[in-house]
C-alpha cells in the first residue's frame, strides 16, 4: 500500500482498479458531472473545511471516544477490545459525519432539496437533521418492511421534517428504497441533490462519502494512542454499503501492520436469500451506477438479501471495498444474526452500551478475534451506532436473558 492512497484512489474516473466509476443513464450525467466539479472545488476549500469542522465541533458533538471496554475484554479473554463510540455522535450512528458535508455541497450547489435512501434509518434522520440544519427539504426513500421495522426512525424522520415515502416493490427493503430515490431524483435533478447513503452510487459518492467518513479513522488513530503505545493489531467494522467501515479503515490503510476486517452479515445461512454477505459469496457485476461485486440470481439480476440489520442488508457493497479485499488489504469475517443478538446483549449488559444491530456484527467478531488473537493485542472496533431504533424488535423476537454473562 503505498503512502499517498487517499490522495490517488479512485483515480479521476472514479476507478478503484476495476470497481467503481459512473454507470448513469444520460439524464443523470450532467447532474453527477455538476456533482463531481463542485465536490473538486470546495473540498479543499477553507471556508468549507472550516464550515465542516464548526459543524462538528458544535453542532455533532466530535470527537466522539475511543472506550477501553475492559469488562467485554475480560469476559472474552484475549486481545483488549476498543470501541470508537460513534453511537454518541449526535443522531446515533456515524451518518451525520457524510450528510452535513453533503448539504453543504447542496447548499453550494444552489439546491433546495435533498433526497435519499435510507434502510434502517439512521441516513434518513441524519440527511433531515442536516436538512433542517441548513434550511433544505428533505425527501426520504424506504422499504415498507424497514419502516415497519425501524418504526422509531420514522417517527424522527417526519418531526424533524422529512417526507417519508415507502417503497413498494420487490423486497420492500434497501435495494428497492435505492431504485425508488434515483426514479425520484431523475425528475428532480434541477433543484435536488442526491445525498447517497454509503460508500456506493457512482462517481463521486464512493469517494466522497469516504472521505467525509475519514474523521472517525483520523480521530480514532489519535486517540488510540492515548490508551496504547502505538497502533491497534485490527480494526474492525460491519459492512453493508460499507460508509462505516471505509471512514474506520481510512485511518489506517497506509499502516501495513494494522489488519482491517470488515464484517459482513451472514443472516440465517449460507444459502441465497437468507444473507447479504456479498463480498464472500459475490462476483463481479453493475448496480446502482457502479461496478462493484453483487449476490446475483440465477437470471444475472440483483440477489434478495436478508439480515437482521436492515442498514446492512445489500445485495452489493462499496466499490473500494471491493477492491481492497482483491488487493489483499482488507479480511472480509462473517456474523449471523444470532452472534449478532448475542452480541447486542452481551455489550449492553457488560458495558451499559446498547450497540445498533448492524454495530452488533462488528462487536461479535471481534468478541471471536479477540481469543484468536490473544493477550497482548489490540482490537479497535468501530460501534458505528446506537440500539435505540432496534430495541423494541430484538426484545419482541428475542427475549432478554435472565441474568448477567
């Protein structure tokens, strides 16, 4: 890995090796073409860069902590286990981090309205927080099955402002949300901006979103070493899209002595349909505008994907993603929904720290790592969100434990 990767990945296509770029129809090549030009000009802008970190300072609440969980360490036994506290970033999760340099790049661009997908929720309520921050309208995308599922998030959605508008087709979840916000955004590219939710999309999203998501990495190199000498041994995350994971793994790309595992989710089992762990049981194929890899059908098209975490279930995943597991750099771990469950449980009753499903995926794994890596070691985990949206679902399908671990 050479030392100016973030400066020259993707290239100036919007290519990571052979992932990525910007497979639009016609329509939508102007708008992304005007999209890319202003995202050149004000990212390394001063007034930008200084609005961005007033923002969050301010306003969001960062740095959020890295936290020593040192009761989750002793019930695993092994490496010590880290968690970059992303679930006290305001609104909950790590989102925030990408939609508030979106809307600022709305709001340069002249627009008057953001629109977005969203699967369990937490893009939604950080893009209409960011939306009712700067004064924009907000237009939110979800499957019907996530907005009975993410009932909290919804709810948050619509008082903060946002029109929130199911869809309907297919599996009703995050696939169907993303070809329901394009369909939208086709018809209103004058005044709207689309503000992706992951490291997906065309060019350039995947970098963009990235590269607003590379403040959890940095802050959390910095801090790591407030607690240890040197670098964690592993960092760790869950992987959907992949915007969590991409912003953690930042940080530390260029340290070749700092392993990086994404966790994707393996659901109910290793047959299609019943996970979205595209990076392990993938090929190669374009969806959504990129080239990245896909869980495909029997037909070529798009897999039906499941998992717990409805912010994690997509049926392909971040083009440099993709490419970083190709090269090597990145491991690709897997966790099913009941090391998920278990996982959600065991941090909040050992720690007081009720982690996002989707976080859960991360935090099961590296409860696993830990052993095999033994003492001595370190594991940064990325807890990229809270559990308030899912509590009232885990608790209803899978009862509390009686007792503490």
């Amino acid at each position: 890995m050479h030392d100016n990767y973030l400066a020259t990945m993707p290239d100036e296509n919007g290519f990571f090796g052979k992932f990525g770029g910007a497979y639009v129809p016609p329509v939508l090549e102007a708008p992304f073409a005007e999209i890319t030009k202003a995202y050149k000009e004000i990212k390394n802008s001063q007034a930008f860069l200084d609005e961005l970190k007033y923002v969050r300072k301010h306003y969001q609440g960062r740095p959020t902590p890295v936290f020593f969980a040192k009761n989750l360490t002793a019930h695993c036994g092994g490496a010590k286990i880290y968690l970059k506290r992303e679930d006290l970033n305001h609104t909950g999760a790590h989102k925030l981090n990408h939609c508030m340099g979106e809307v600022i790049l709305a709001k340069h661009l002249g627009k008057k309205k953001v629109i977005a997908e969203t699967g369990a929720g937490q893009h939604g309520v950080a893009l209409a927080t960011a939306a009712a921050y700067f004064g924009l309208e907000c237009e939110i995308h979800m499957g019907e099955v996530d907005i009975a599922k993410e009932h909290p998030n919804v709810v948050r959605m619509k008082i903060l402002g946002a029109k929130v508008i199911p869809a309907t087709h297919g599996l009703k979840t995050l696939k169907e949300a993303v070809d329901s916000a394009f369909e939208s955004y086709v018809s209103q590219a004058d005044e709207a901006i689309y503000c992706i939710g992951s490291v997906v999309g065309p060019h350039p999203f995947p970098m963009m979103v990235r590269d607003f998501q590379a403040v959890l990495g940095y802050e959390s190199k910095e801090q790591f070493a407030e607690h240890e000498k040197g670098l964690p041994d592993a960092v760790v995350a869950c992987v959907g899209g992949g915007s969590n994971a991409m912003g953690m793994f930042a940080g530390f790309i260029e340290d070749e002595d700092v392993e990086l595992h994404g966790v994707e989710p393996l659901g109910r089992g290793e047959n299609l349909g019943e996970h979205a762990a595209t990076l392990t049981y993938g090929e190669e194929g374009i969806m959504h505008g990129f080239n990245s890899i896909m869980l495909k059908d029997d037909k070529g098209e798009p897999a039906p994907v499941y998992s717990i975490g409805s912010g994690i279930d997509y049926p392909s995943v971040g083009p440099e993603h993709a490419y970083l597991k190709e090269i090597g750099r990145t491991q690709v771990g897997l966790c099913d929904d009941e090391e998920a469950v278990a996982a959600f449980y065991t941090l909040s009753q050992l720690e007081g720290i009720i982690p996002a499903l989707e976080s859960a995926h991360a935090v099961a794994y590296a409860m696993k790592l830990a052993k095999t890596l033994g003492e001595g070691k370190s594991i940064l985990v990325n807890l990229s969100g809270r559990g308030d949206k899912d509590i009232d679902f885990v608790v209803d399908n899978h009862p509390v434990p009686n007792a503490k671990f």
